[in-house]
C-alpha cells in the first residue's frame, strides 16, 4: 500500500531532486505558535514534515532540541496535544506527510494500541522512536505497520553490513542516515563522506535515504543534496524559534517568521543542487 511518505519521495524523485524534511518540536514554545510554524512550512519549501515529542531524557538529543522539548513541556505540551496539533494541521493539508519522532516511554504510558489508534485518526504516516532497537519490533515497530504506519529506522557511521540488514528489516517511508556519530546538531558531517554512505545502505534497499544531523544552511543543504534522496533540518530550525523568543521565553511577532525564512532559504539550497546535477 502506497503511503504519503511513499508518495511525496516519487514526487520529489520525479522533479530529479531530494526532499527536504523538516524537524520541529511540538509545543515550543506553545501550542498555538507551534501549529501556525507546522502549518507555514510546506509553503515555505519542507516536503516532509517530523515533529518532535518532548519528552524529559532525550538521550540522542544535543543542547538545542533537548531545551526546546523542555520549552514545550513548561508550556504544558503532552502526547495527547501533539496528536491533536497534527488533525488541526491535517484538516488544512491532506498531502505533506507528518512524522511523529522521539521516545518510546511517552508512547508507553499513552498505552501502545490506543496511541497508533489515534495517530492513524490524527493524520500521522510515521514514526522515529530512537530508542528502540530491531530487536525490540514486537514493541512497537511491528504492530505500527500493521496499522498502516511508516516505522522509519537510523542508520549512522557505525551501522556496519552486518548490522544494517537487521536495522533495514522492518523500516519501511525512508531511511534516516545520521550523519555523525554523537547527539543532535553536535558537529558537522564529512559531506565527502556521506554519498558514498548513502551509497552503501543503497545496496541493501530501495528505500530513499535522508541524511540529517549537522544541517544548518542552504549551503551544507546543497551539498548532501547531491547525494541523498532527502535532506534533513532539525536543531537549526529549533534555534531559530529560541533566538526568536523574548527575555522570558515566550513567542515574539518574529518566531514563526523566523523559521519560515530559514526554511525557505534551505529549500532554495536544495532544489539548487538539482540544478547543478542536471
């Protein structure tokens, strides 16, 4: 069965260039600004759409994404919230596809069957749980595509040729390549490095791969976009909100405009490098 995920990456293939996937917190730094910057990004160049869960111990997260789900959670952020963020934003666009991506343990207390029950009402296409390995799929992985859910799984550096076809067993929308080893916008990847990475998990799939975690700019945007089928944004574009807020941290006339220019000028980048190529 054909998802949105599947959809939009044959779309973005046919116009010869990668996807641009772009990573925002729920609830930072409230509800209501989160949704309008949710709802200006594909007008704005994302393709693809994740959207974080906070959740208290982000293990994989740098500085940047750490404190903004610990923005959204001071401004009283919940599972149940960002389930209903996604429907408010699904009744306006039936076609970007949204990702839900974190931690299992929200998942967990929201209860399993009744979460992808109501993500699959709310609109959602996939899932990032970070924390969850192939060898916990009975958990969540396995009962997510049976309802009708894209299970997105990271392969980095380190995941070998021994390993990636366990990782790659039941990931199903799009391969996530993390760049560089380590947490979440906490260096920049060796872009000479990283066609030939996507190159290598090529050979065990005919997933699209996107490659994320060390994209600031349209210019490192441009680079992988040469050689990958997406690009991901994510800790740039939380920065964005935070050097928006004012002193007390809240939302300023400049917040959602600040990640829509941003985004924007990304999106310039990428479909750059199609040009290039061409």
């Amino acid at each position: 069965m054909s998802t949105r995920i599947d959809r939009r990456f044959a779309a973005t293939r046919a116009q010869g260039r990668a996807a641009l996937v772009t990573f925002v917190m729920a609830g930072d730094p409230d509800a209501a600004t989160s949704l309008a910057i949710v709802k200006a990004l594909p007008k704005a160049g994302a393709d693809l759409i994740e959207i974080g869960m906070p959740f208290t111990d982000p293990m994989a997260d740098g500085p940047a994404i750490q404190a903004a789900g610990l923005r959204a959670l001071g401004a009283g952020q919940t599972l149940k919230k960002t389930l209903a963020m996604v429907r408010d934003f699904r009744a306006g666009d039936a076609d970007t596809p949204i990702i839900l991506m974190g931690y299992y343990n929200p998942i967990y207390v929201y209860g399993v069957e009744r979460f992808l029950a109501d993500a699959t009402e709310a609109g959602v296409d996939g899932l990032i749980v970070v924390d969850l390995p192939p060898e916990e799929d009975a958990e969540l992985c396995e009962p997510a595509l049976k309802a009708g859910l894209n299970f997105i799984r990271l392969a980095t550096p380190t995941t070998d040729d021994a390993r990636l076809p366990k990782v790659l067993r039941n990931t199903s929308g799009f391969v996530y390549y993390v760049s560089v080893t380590g947490i979440t916008g906490s260096a920049i990847p060796d872009y000479s490095k990283v066609s030939g990475a996507v190159a290598r998990i090529k050979k065990h799939t005919d997933l699209p791969i996107a490659v994320g975690f060390g994209v600031k700019n349209a210019e490192t945007a441009e680079i992988i976009a040469r050689g990958a089928d997406g690009v991901v944004v994510g800790s740039a574009l939380v920065e964005a909100v935070r050097t928006s807020l004012d002193a007390d941290g809240k939302a300023t006339a400049k917040t959602v405009d600040a990640v829509v220019a941003l985004v924007s000028d990304i999106a310039a980048g990428v479909r750059r490098a199609t040009k290039s190529a061409a």
